[in-house]
C-alpha cells in the first residue's frame, strides 16, 4: 500500500530564522533514497509507511538534540495500488482541467 | 521527553458517516494505556514517540484493513521536560486569564 | 451547514513558553460566544464558516501585533444538517463501541 | 505582512477518486491570480490573509453545492517582512545544504 505523507518539522525556541534547522531534515530525506518533494510549507515523501515514519523519526531526532521545542505537522494520504503517485496525483487533477 | 500527539484518521471510500471506523481507532488507543483525550475533531496522546507511534500505527492498520483509501492528520509538540501535560498545558492558558 | 473548526496558532520568534499568547486568542473566543472546546492541542470551534473564520481572523490580528513570524494549523469538517455536532460526534463514536 | 496558506480540500461522500473534485478548486486557485504552488498533498497560496483565505472559502462553497461533508487541512505562516516567500523560502534551505 503506497502511503505519502507530507509534513513539516520546526522548533520553537530558536527565532523566527528556521532554514538552517529545516536544511538539517532536508539532509536526512535525500540521504534516506525515498521519492519526495520538498517545497515551502513542506516536504512530501513517499514510501511504505514503516519506511517513510523512520525518515520522520529521524528528522524529528536530529531537531531535538539541541532544541527545546519541536513542533510537527503531518498528513498522509494511503491507498491501495502501485506507488508513483507523487506525480501522478498531480497529472490526474491537471486532466480534468 | 514528553510528546502529545494529536490525529485524526477517517476512510474516504466508506462515505459521510465515519462513527464506526472512528470507533475501532478509540479502542485500540484505550487498550493502549496512555494517556488520552479524545474529542469532536481528533484524539490527542501522551507518551514517548515511539509509543504513541506504534499506537498511531495500529491504528492505521485497522482501518486499511478493509477500506482503500485512508487520511490521517497529526500534529505533535515534543518538549523537554516531565510528562501530564495534556491537562498542564490546559491549566496553563487558563492562569493567564 | 454547520462547520467545527479546530486550530492552534502560535508565535516562532517568542520562545518555547507560549501560554501567554495562547491565552490572548482564548480570550478572543470565549468574547465571540460560539461553542467551543478549548485543549491541549487546539480549540474547536462550531458555527458558520463566516463566523467561526472571524473568530480565528481576530486571534491571528491580535497575535501579528507584536509577533514577527505566526504560525496557524486549522482543519474544518463541514456537513450538511443540524449543529451540536462538537458534542455529538463525541456521543456517536462512544455509543459504537 | 506576507502569508502562505497551504491547503486541501476533499469531500467524504464521493468514493475514493477525488480529482474531479480536486479540479474544481485548482480551477478557482488559477483564476485568483494568486502566486500559487499545487502538488501532490496540498496548494500552497501566497497574498494577504484576507485575499488568500477568500480563495478558500470560493473553494469551499464550490464543493459544498454538491457534497454532504467536507474536510479541510489548512496550514498558514504569517511573516512580516517582503513577499515572494513560496520560492525564497526553498532557496533559502537548499543554500544551507
């Protein structure tokens, strides 16, 4: 079952200039090999979902080690049927137009 | 480090009336034995991520079991610290009235 | 058509104690006279969307007042028929199990 | 004050295929002449707070004419400052990498 989840991961306690932690899970998505997409108001991955929440764990690891605060935000879309649906989500919405 | 997880999980291929799916999701987080809150628009969790994690999991899994196409929505907020604050952070905001 | 919305709003650019902001946007809700349920995790709100919306407008002007950076999650779940529904799902869920 | 909503909107009671239905909106989107981002898991729309979130509710009213029940995700970052944020903010992360 293909699952993607799209999420966003940020600490409190550090101001309000967020980039070098978001670089810092956006290391850990490229080196984990999984399909994604990372845009301004998060990153979308794609995967079985015991893969992809490790990812997540990780990034989440990494932030707390030296913050106080962390807040994430995630949503995930599973479904039955072959993966690719990244892309394919988006070609089937543009179709209808 | 204390994490409250708050989620929501529905089917999209069930229909309008959702009750009994959410209702295999409530079971499966009281059998769980943490600490819970659940409400009209999701349940929140307290735990460590792992924990609360493996619960989210199950619960997923219930409901892919025969529905094909499932969302789920989840915010968490990990602070270093000593756990109770699903009621904490409730009194907190009420002091500061 | 009655509408729960669920949202949590806080400030990035004022540390990890965020009580005192949460507290401004309670006061502006329980002001606002609509049903609410205030958590740990966010407030539900129900009414019609141009109402409930006016209420979360106001909680993020008062916020943007002095805070550099605000950050808001919603969800909504909007349904034809009566109201009384941040109750109610409640009830329905329970009476399944 | 520059804001980004990030949002998606589906309805329960229409099966598992929701591109139609997704469609719908994308339309609405394109024709605000917002800067806009859509993928997979949600649209990202940039503008000031009042415009951006009457872009929603045009979506919103679109697919209530004809769904029972509809769920909305929505997630907004309020900062002061300059817009054109939907791409600087990307840049800004890859350039830490």
């Amino acid at each position: 079952m293909s699952v993607i989840v799209d999420f966003s991961l940020f600490p409190l306690d550090k101001g309000e200039s967020l980039s070098p932690y978001v670089a810092r899970s956006l290391r850990i998505i490229q080196e984990s090999g999984l399909p994604y997409d990372f845009r301004a108001m998060g990153t979308s991955l794609e995967g079985e979902w015991d893969e992809v929440m490790e990812v997540v764990r990780r990034c989440l690891e990494a932030m707390r080690a030296d913050c106080n605060r962390v807040v994430l935000h995630l949503k995930a879309d599973c479904r039955k049927g072959p993966g690719g649906r990244l892309q394919r989500k988006i070609d089937s919405v543009r179709e209808k137009l």
